[in-house]
C-alpha cells in the first residue's frame, strides 16, 4: 500500500512531471496535473506525446520535481536521453525527488482524455526542505502560459508571462531565473517556426 502524504501528495492538484514510454521504446516527459478526489487519481490530458503513449503502454510515472529548468525544458521541448533513468524497462528522471508508478485507463475524448490512474510501485529518494518561494511558482505559472501561448498564439499569454517574470526577477533563484532564460528562448524558436 503506497503511502500517498509521503509524497506531499494530497486531495487537489500537484504539479508533476509525467514520465511515459513509446511504443517504440523512447522516453518522454511532460508537465501534467495529477488530481487528487476521494483518494483517487486521475489527468486530464490533451492530445500530446504523453497521451500518445499512455494509449499505447497504459503506464505513466509521476516524477516529483522541484528543478524549474525541467519543467520549462519537458513543457516546452524534449528531455534529453541522458536525463532520463530506465529502471525495470520504465524511464524516470534522473532528478526526482521520488516516482509513482500508475496503470492507466483512458477514458478518450476528441481533444482532451480522462486518464484514471491507479498507483502499482513508488519510491522516495530525496526528502528535501523546500520553503514556499514566488520566483519558483512564479516559474511554474508562467510555464502553463507558455504551453498555451504555443498553441493558442494569443498576446494575452505573453502578457501573463512577462507578469510572472517580473516575480521571478524580484524573489527567484539563479536557477529559476535560468528556467525563464530557457522559456523565452524556447517561445522564440516557436515564433521562428511559424
Ligand atoms: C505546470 C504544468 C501543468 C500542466 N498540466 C497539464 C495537464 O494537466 N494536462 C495537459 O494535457 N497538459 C498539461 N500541461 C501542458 C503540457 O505539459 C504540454 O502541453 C506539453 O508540451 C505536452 O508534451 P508532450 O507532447 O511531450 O506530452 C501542463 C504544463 C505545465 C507547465
């Protein structure tokens, strides 16, 4: 019986990064909410690698991160290999604090799926004090907005974006504000794509 509070994991949703693997054995990792009701887990996933490749394997490992150059990289870009551990033929990343392995059962929408998630094998590896910090969650925010403004092109998620940032100056720490350096780096590539 897995331990969920252990993982600071309680009922509404905490952020994680989803490990999964394709059907044709690589590695992915993306940023997904993992919803916590009644004891019980779910995501709401859109269409994506992630959702991709929980169709195909019906596995999915919430990786525990507070690194916010890994939320930015995995949000917007591809994780390379070498960050990525196998263990058991199932890829982890290297820098989690502790993983959740589910079975996933998909309930599959046109643009968004319902991903039930039952919790099979888990492992702490770091405990870790972390105290509340706006420049990291202010990282995290303007994040969510960057995966929308990719997709949706609108000003309005810039906006938000260049609002978080001004937090992310004020409280940050190097490393976050190293994870900003990285989202508007990546937002330029999408702009030069289109
Ligand atoms: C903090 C955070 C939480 C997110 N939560 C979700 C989510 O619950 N469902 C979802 O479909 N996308 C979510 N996203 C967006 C995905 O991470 C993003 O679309 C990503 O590019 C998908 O990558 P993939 O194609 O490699 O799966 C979230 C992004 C961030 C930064």
């Amino acid at each position: 019986m897995i331990d969920i509070k252990e993982f600071g994991i309680h009922e509404g949703i905490s952020e994680v990064i989803l490990s999964t693997l394709s059907p044709e054995g690589i590695p992915n990792a993306a940023p997904i909410g993992l919803h916590m009701n009644d004891r019980k887990f779910f995501a709401r996933i859109y269409n994506s690698k992630t959702l991709d490749n929980i169709l195909g394997n019906h596995a999915a490992a919430a990786n525990i991160v507070d690194d916010p150059f890994l939320f930015v990289q995995s949000a917007l870009s591809d994780i390379e290999p070498g960050k990525f551990e196998l263990k058991e033929g199932f890829p982890f990343l290297k820098d989690t604090l502790g993983w959740i392995v589910f079975d996933c059962r998909c309930r599959k929408g046109e643009n968004i799926s319902v991903v039930e998630l039952s919790p099979v094998r888990s492992k702490i590896l770091r405990r870790k004090i972390i105290p509340v910090n706006r420049g990291f969650n202010a990282v995290i925010e303007a994040t969510v907005h960057a995966t929308r403004y990719v997709v949706l092109k609108e000003q309005r998620y810039m906006d938000y974006i260049n609002y978080y940032d001004t937090i992310v100056q004020k409280c940050g720490s190097p490393g976050d504000k190293d994870a900003m350096k990285l989202l508007f780096d990546l937002i330029r590539l999408y702009r030069l794509k289109i």
